[in-house]
C-alpha cells in the first residue's frame, strides 16, 4: 500500500556529513581525531568521536526544527541541575563561553560525556527500589518550577493530535479504517475516563521517556541518559514503563519501586488511574511518530513493517486491549 507523506517535510541529515560533524566540533574549540561512530538513535543524530587530548565524547545533533533553542536550553539547564545535585544524569558538556548548545551549518547540537554500562535488570525487586530512589530525587528537583518552553504531556498531543495526523496522511488501508477509527476513539474515550477518574493531578517537569533502554546501569547503580523527551506531566509517567507482565506482577514492581520513590518525594495513589491511560497514549503517539517521520529514510529502512496492513491490524488489537484494561480497576499498592 502506498501512504501519503504525514506531513510535508525534506529529509533534515542530508547535509551533516563527517565533515559537517567534525567542522562542529572545531567550532567550539574540540579536536576529533577523525574516528565517527554512529549511535542508535532516529529522532536525532549521535555519534560517538574519537578526541585527540581525552576520551571520546558523544555529540548529539538535534533534528531540525522539532525544537525551538529554548526548549532544549530548558532541558539541558534542567540535566545539569540534577547533575549538580550529584544525581547519575549524563548532563551536557559546558563548552565555548560555558554554553552548552551550540550551532553550525544549521544543525544545533550538543556534547556528553561516554558512560557505559548495561541495561537494568527489571525484575528484580533491589534494581526497581534502586531506580525508585533516583526517580524520586528527580522529581522532587523537577516539582521546583515548571517549564516555559516545553509542552505538556496530554490527551490533546499526545492522543488527538496523533489521531488527526494519522487520519490526513492516509496510512491505513481502506478495509481497515472504519475498525481503527472506531477503536481509537473508544480507546481516546477511556483516556478521558481515567482522567476523569483521577481528578486534578500535579504536573512536573519529567524525563518523560524512561525505559529501559534509557538507562544505563553499572555497579554503581543507574545512569539516566537521553532527556530528549522531558517534558511537564504527572509523576506516574517516569514510573509506569518500569512494570511488565500480568497484574500481580505490576503491583509487585509498583511496590517495590514507590519503596525507593517514597523515600524523597511525594507520591499521589490517584495517579494510579492513569498507567493505562499513558500507555494508551503512548501507542497512539508512537504510531504517529512513525507517519511522522516517514521521509526520513532512517525509519523505512528501520521499521519496514509500519506501512503494512498487518501492522494497522496489530494496532487495533492492541488498542482493544487497553480499552478493556482501562476499564479495570487500577493497581492497588
């Protein structure tokens, strides 16, 4: 099936060639040895490089146009406030006139320090209290002031905003689109519902994407990398994607980790309505993000299924599921 562009854009990486790369580091007074190695990474572009005088860095390059400067300005003043507060966050590095964010060749890009270490091992009951702990200590920093710069995440950009996209750019095929249609709305309905269920809830400034694969774990404990995504929301975002499995399950990592996070911030049990809520949301606005992305030729090459009829039919199911999951009462710790 061939889909409609989700949205007019040009491919923004084109340019940023080695050279490109290297001629950044120059400009804030950085020497390269020339070595790149490309990271995993879409929505922007990371290189670890190789530096003459020092251990390699890892410079980020952030895609065009998706923030303004002052958004990432706010997230980084915000990482290095909590690295300040010697808490394990790969913060940016100060580098020409102690800025941190620079610009060259149209490309604003920023450079870390390299931490290694490994994935954590979730399901285990020391790990979830450990980065219970860490979570609470970045809240409790976060709930100081609010963002200016930097959205919320809500029903309306995340859920709706998401619907309206994928519905203009034609992405499912026309046997599945009544059925999809349906479902997000009663799925988008059921959002509401756990809102609604929940009442008025604090918002925060948040890391906003804390998987797995955004922490780095040594034997030191954990390191919280990629703050890309951090944004104002309720507390129980940087907490649900810890919690996998059946329900008892989830009500066991939920207790361990709120054993850590009671420790140095406040934690509202009426957040609890929303775990299916945000997860819900999160799948919508991931499908958008693929349609989104689309002409960037990182994300065919990497997830040639999305443009499937089967993919819209796991969409469905998928979304089916949390409808039913929504309407559960919610995790009890």
């Amino acid at each position: 099936m061939a889909a409609m562009p989700a949205e007019a854009s040009t491919t923004p990486y084109s340019s940023l060639t080695p050279d490109t790369v290297l001629d950044a580091l120059e400009s804030v007074a950085l020497t390269p040895d020339g070595r790149l190695l490309a990271l995993n990474s879409f929505e922007n572009r990371v290189y670890q490089v190789g530096m003459d005088d020092g251990p390699p860095l890892v410079v980020k390059f952030y895609r065009p146009g998706r923030w303004p400067a002052a958004a990432i300005q706010e997230e980084h003043d915000f990482t290095l406030d909590l690295a300040g507060r010697e808490l394990p966050v790969v913060a940016p590095l100060k580098l020409r006139d102690g800025a941190t964010l620079h610009g060259h060749a149209g490309f604003l890009f920023a450079a870390y320090p390299r931490r290694g270490g490994r994935m954590p091992e979730f399901d285990s009951a020391d790990t979830l209290e450990w980065m219970g702990r860490f979570i609470g200590r970045i809240h409790a920093v976060g709930a100081l002031q609010a963002y200016r710069h930097r959205p919320t995440l809500d029903i309306a950009s995340f859920g709706e905003r998401s619907r309206d996209l994928i519905l203009a750019g034609r992405w499912l095929p026309a046997d599945l689109l009544p059925a999809w249609q349906s479902v997000v709305e009663q799925a988008l309905e059921g959002v509401r519902h756990c809102y609604a269920r929940a009442g008025k809830i604090a918002h925060l400034r948040l890391h906003g994407d804390c998987h797995a694969g955004n922490v780095l774990w040594t034997d030191e404990g954990p390191h919280f990398v990629d703050f890309d995504d951090s944004r104002m929301g309720p507390a129980v975002q940087d907490l649900w994607m810890l919690l996998s499995g059946d329900r008892a399950s989830m009500t066991r990592q939920l207790s361990d980790v709120l054993a850590g996070y009671e420790d140095f911030a406040e934690f509202d049990r009426r957040e609890l309505h929303l775990i299916e809520a945000l997860r819900t949301l999160r799948l919508i606005h991931h499908a958008a993000w693929l349609a989104r992305r689309w002409d960037d030729p990182a994300f065919p090459a990497a997830f040639p299924w999305f443009d499937t009829p089967h993919y819209w039919q796991e969409r469905i199911l998928e979304l089916r599921e949390q409808i039913a999951l929504m309407q559960e009462e919610p995790l009890y710790v």
